[in-house]
C-alpha cells in the first residue's frame, strides 16, 4: 500500500497532473470536457493545499492518489468538513487506494478538528464506482441535486463517528 502524508505546496503540479488523467473517464462518462476538476488551476490547487487538509498517497516518489477535506465554518448543526477531489491513478485503481486515501482524511480532519460532526461529499449520479465507495465507507445520500440536462450531483454524508 503506498505511503500518505500531508501534501506540500509544492506537490500542486503533481496533484493537478493526476486529477486531470483520474478525471477524463468522468468528462467523457458525462459528455462534459469542463467539468471543474479539469479546468482548476496550478494557482488555486496550489491555495487548496495550503488553506485545507490535502493528502497523497506515494508508492516510490510517485503521487499515485490525493484528497482534499475542507472544513466548513460552523452551522446550525456545528463543524462538517467537504471531502473532494479524491482521486487515484488510472493504472493503480482497483487496489484500495482510494478506501485508504478516504479513511486517512477522515482522520486527519478529526485529529485537527474534533469538533467536526459529519464529511459530505458529491458525485454525479452515473458515476457508480464512486457511489459504491462511498457507500461502504458509511456515507447516505441526503439530497440529489441536477446541474445540467446530462448532469445531476448525488449529494451524501456519514456521521464523523460511525456507530460500532
């Protein structure tokens, strides 16, 4: 299993190249070649990682996955932390990367923010890997939300503390 650590701001270039090849198969799944992890710059990745929690998974010096979570201020309900761009490479998917990516995450969040309550993420609702995953790490939907004639998000969200 390849080794994840913090990002540095100076992995951006790598994370980008990876997020735009770990995303091709969603822009051609949904006929949308501007969909926003293919448009985001070096710039703004590069501020991701400094201002939210950015992890990658290293097999050797290669970047072979990356997450982000992003804690939100505080609602009604209290702290919730956003989970995106979970990615993994092409020719590694399939191997637990990502399971283990979204774990780390979750744990890495909690460890600087224990007041968070619950991760939400979104996904498009034809992307069924990425549902299936989701699902097995205890995430529900709560609400779907339609974009575009050819697009509509699957919003869900797992407590940050799974019952035993």
């Amino acid at each position: 299993m390849p080794d994840i650590q913090r990002a540095s701001p100076g992995d951006a270039g790598e994370i980008l190249t990876l997020q735009r090849a770990a995303y091709v198969s969603e822009a051609q799944l949904y006929g949308d070649p501007f969909i926003a992890p293919l448009v985001e710059s070096l710039e703004q990745l590069r501020k991701v990682v400094e201002t939210s929690v950015v992890l990658t998974a290293r097999d050797g010096g290669r970047i072979v996955g990356a997450v982000r979570g992003r804690v939100a201020e505080p609602g009604e309900q209290g702290r919730t932390c956003v989970v995106g761009r979970l990615v993994v490479a092409p020719d590694r998917q399939g191997q637990g990367i990502g399971t283990a990516l979204l774990s780390a995450v979750h744990d890495a969040v909690l460890a600087e923010h224990p007041d968070v309550h619950a991760f939400d993420l979104f996904t498009g609702h034809l992307s069924g890997g990425n549902l299936r995953l989701y699902r097995r790490q205890g995430y529900r939907e709560t609400h779907r939300e339609r974009l575009q004639d050819h697009l509509t998000l699957v919003h869900l969200r797992r407590p940050a503390k799974l019952p035993s």
